[in-house]
C-alpha cells in the first residue's frame, strides 16, 4: 500500500446511544488482528489509538481503508488532552489496551521506553478512562469495561515438571518488559480496588499468526528460512514457551469483554508448550513440505548463538478458569496454527518485504512529516477539535 491513507470517520448519529470500542495499540500484531476480526464480524466501530511505533504497521489495516466503522487515530498514550477528548467525542463502551512495547529483547537493550509506554502510559490511560467512567450514568456506566492486555511472562520462569502458571501464581518478572507490564497490571488492579473501574486482566502465553513483526521468533525463523539466512537459537534451544494462535487469542478476549467479570483475570493460553528447538524444526519440516529448497532441508540453516541475558527457561498457562467461566478454548492446535501462518507469510510476501526494507514506515514519513497540512479527512480536525491537541499528537518521533 503506498500514497495516501484513507483516514476515514465514524459519523455519530447522538452521544448517548454511541457504541463502540477504544482500542489501543491496534495497529501492532495483535491489536490489529483484533480490530480486523472484530469489523469482520460485527458493525460496531472501533477507534484506533496508536502513536505508531516502529512496531506499528498501517499496511497491516489496509483493508480498513474505506471503513466508516474504523477510526484511526495517530497518538499516544501519554498524551491525557487526547485521550480525554476521545473519550469525551466517542464515548466509547470499553477499551481494549493492547499499547505496549513488547519486544524482551529490545527491554534488555533500552528499558526506558519500557517503563514509560507500559507503566506511564497505562496511568494515564487509566486516568483518563477513570475521568471518563466517573461522569457515566446508569447502563452506560454498568456497562463500560477496561481490558487490559498483559502477559504470562509477568509470572517468571517454571522448572520443568513444575505445573502451569494460574491465575494466582505470585508474581515475579524476570526482564525489565514483563517487570514494566507487572507494573501496569498492578495499576490496572488498584484502579479496581481503589475507585471501582471495571478493569479486566488477560495474560495469553506466546502469540504466533498473520501481521507478527519479524523480529519475534516464528516470524523472524521464517523470514530467515526463506531468505537462506542462519535461524538464531538462543543458548541450548530447550527454553520453552506456551503458544497461542493469534487468532484464538482475539476470540478470548471478545469472550472477556462479553462476558468477563469486573475485577477478575483470565489466562489465555494455547495448549501448545514446546521447546524453541521444535518449533524451529517444526517450521522448518512445514516449509519443506510447502516451499521446498532445491537441495538441502531449511533445518540445516539452525544456528545455534549466545542466549539472551536472564532467559527465562519455560512458560506454561493453565488456561482452565476461561473455558469454565466463558467457555473459551484455542480452536487451533500448533499445527494447524502453524500451517496457516506459513501460508500466509508465503502469500504475503509485500507485507513481509515492506516491514524488512523498512518501506512500511514510509507511509508514517509522507503523511505525518513531509505534508503537515491539517488534514480534512482527519476525522479530530474534521469534526472541530483543535488542530493543535490533534497535530501535536500526531507529529511523527
Ligand atoms: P506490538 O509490539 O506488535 O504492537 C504494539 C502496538 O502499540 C504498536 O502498534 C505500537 O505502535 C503501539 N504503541 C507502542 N507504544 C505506544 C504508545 N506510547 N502510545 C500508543 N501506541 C503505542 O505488540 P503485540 O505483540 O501486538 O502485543 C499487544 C499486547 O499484548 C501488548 O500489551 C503485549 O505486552 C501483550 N502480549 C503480547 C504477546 C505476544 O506474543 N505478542 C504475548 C503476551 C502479551
Ligand atoms: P520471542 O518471540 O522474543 O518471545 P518471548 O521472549 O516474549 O517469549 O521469543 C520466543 C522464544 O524464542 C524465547 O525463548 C527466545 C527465543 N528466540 C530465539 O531462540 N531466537 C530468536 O532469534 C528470538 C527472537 C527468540
């Protein structure tokens, strides 16, 4: 996708009968698979707060483009003006917080950002929705709900025959990026227990699917696999993670925010624990079959490198509290999970090769530094508010 972006607008019809969803982060992995399922199957719009880090990719909402029911919007979560007047103009049912830095790697080499998206952030779009959920009456206020999207990591690392983290497992990150979403999972707690916010927690285990940023690990193994490139297996390769398909995981948390109580949290979880080295060979035996090389096996690519500092040695969720009380259970197993990532990294190959050259940033550069116009189809500045409160906010890093 290249030129211009569509920003389109919701046109409400009143204030009080508005429904509709305040998602953040929703132009990163998860949060965008999220809003596409979400618009898939219903008609109830979404507005998308992103401030469009590198980890935000529009080409990956492309589809949305002439949507009336998706309103995007480039901003970030420290940014309390915005967020008011967004609660204040939309009026949204929830919000779903899926705005985070998320890459562990990337919090072992500059934690800073780390503690400002994920705890900083998440305050002031507590503060914010607490301002919003405050002034709210009757079904309006029964109704509302703040979910927010956390991880299993924020529970440490199991020995090998330990069982899998539940709800109620203690605390113990391990990396400063699940230190800072333990951090903001406690917040989301406190706002709960301290001023009745109806806030939800999920932790899902490791994600895979459609959209993921080749820097995390299926993508990246397959991206390396299919560019003939070394597959990096940190230390011994036996760390092992839970994972969940991406699709699965929005299908949890459209089941938290139906039916979910205030004040509860839910593991998310796939069923699926393996070693990194299985996944790898997994993947690997999957492109064979699909994408075969002219000689060789993709396997012979594995290379094993230093581990990453503080590696913690395996995840595992207990994921039986969300079937019981939402009758929610991954529909995929690993291996169908997998096939249909393959497939789709194969059959996307602009998406994959705009995200490596770097070019899906060039839509970010064009429209948000090099024709800063006030944008009529922006919908803030179309609808009236300040065109400073909106560009401020929209100002490229
Ligand atoms: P991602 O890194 O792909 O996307 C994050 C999105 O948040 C990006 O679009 C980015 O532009 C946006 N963002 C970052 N900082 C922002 C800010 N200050 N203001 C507004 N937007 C900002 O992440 P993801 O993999 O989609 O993860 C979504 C959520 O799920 C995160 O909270 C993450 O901690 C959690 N999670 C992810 C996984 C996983 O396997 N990917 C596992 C467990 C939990
Ligand atoms: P990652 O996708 O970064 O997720 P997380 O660290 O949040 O679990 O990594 C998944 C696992 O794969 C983790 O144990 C680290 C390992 N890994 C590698 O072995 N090589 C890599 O290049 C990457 C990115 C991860």
């Amino acid at each position: 996708m290249r030129g211009h972006y569509n920003f389109v607008f919701f046109k409400k019809t009143g204030r009080s009968d508005s429904i509709m969803l305040l998602i953040t982060g929703g132009a990163g992995f998860i949060g965008a698979n999220f809003v596409l399922g979400w618009l898939a199957g219903c008609s109830e719009p979404v507005i998308n707060v992103d401030k469009l880090t590198y980890a935000g990719n529009l080409d990956t909402l492309g589809s949305l483009q002439h949507d009336q029911r998706h309103v995007f919007v480039r901003a970030d979560i420290h940014d309390r003006e915005t967020l008011n007047h967004l609660f204040a103009k939309h009026r949204p049912r929830a919000v779903l917080h899926f705005a985070a830095e998320s890459h562990v790697d990337r919090s072992i080499h500059r934690p800073e950002e780390f503690v400002q998206t994920n705890v900083v952030g998440t305050f002031t779009l507590l503060e914010a929705a607490r301002a919003y959920w405050n002034q709210l009456t009757g079904a309006d206020k029964d109704r509302f709900r703040f979910v927010h999207i956390s991880t299993d990591e924020v529970y440490g690392t199991l020995a090998p025959d330990a069982p899998p983290f539940t709800e109620t497992t203690i605390y113990a990150p391990n990396s400063p990026y699940s230190a800072s979403k333990a951090a903001s999972d406690h917040l989301v707690r406190a706002y709960h227990h301290t001023y009745g916010l109806p806030t939800l927690t999920t932790h899902c285990s490791n994600n895979y699917g459609p959209y993921q940023f080749p820097e995390k690990m299926i993508p990246l193994m397959l991206t390396c696999a299919l560019a003939g490139k070394p597959l990096p297996v940190y230390g011994d390769g036996l760390h092992i993670r839970d994972w969940l398909y991406v699709g699965d995981h929005c299908a949890a948390l459209r089941a938290v925010l139906a039916r979910g109580q205030p004040g509860e949290t839910y593991n998310i979880g796939g069923c699926n624990e393996k070693t990194n080295l299985d996944v790898v060979h997994t993947l690997c035996a999957a492109l064979d079959r699909i994408k075969a090389k002219s000689s060789g096996t993709y396997a012979d690519q594995i290379t094993f490198v230093a581990d990453r500092p503080g590696h913690d040695r395996r995840y595992a969720m207990d994921a039986s509290k969300i079937e019981r009380e939402l009758g929610w259970r991954p529909a995929e197993t690993f291996e169908t999970g997998l096939e249909k990532t393959v497939h789709w990294y194969l059959d996307h190959p602009d998406w994959v090769n705009r995200v490596i050259s770097g070019n899906y940033r060039n839509w970010v550069e064009l429209n948000f530094k090099l024709h800063p116009a006030p944008r009529t189809f922006f919908s803030e500045i179309a609808q009236g508010a300040s065109a400073k409160t909106v560009w401020g906010s929209m100002r490229a890093e």
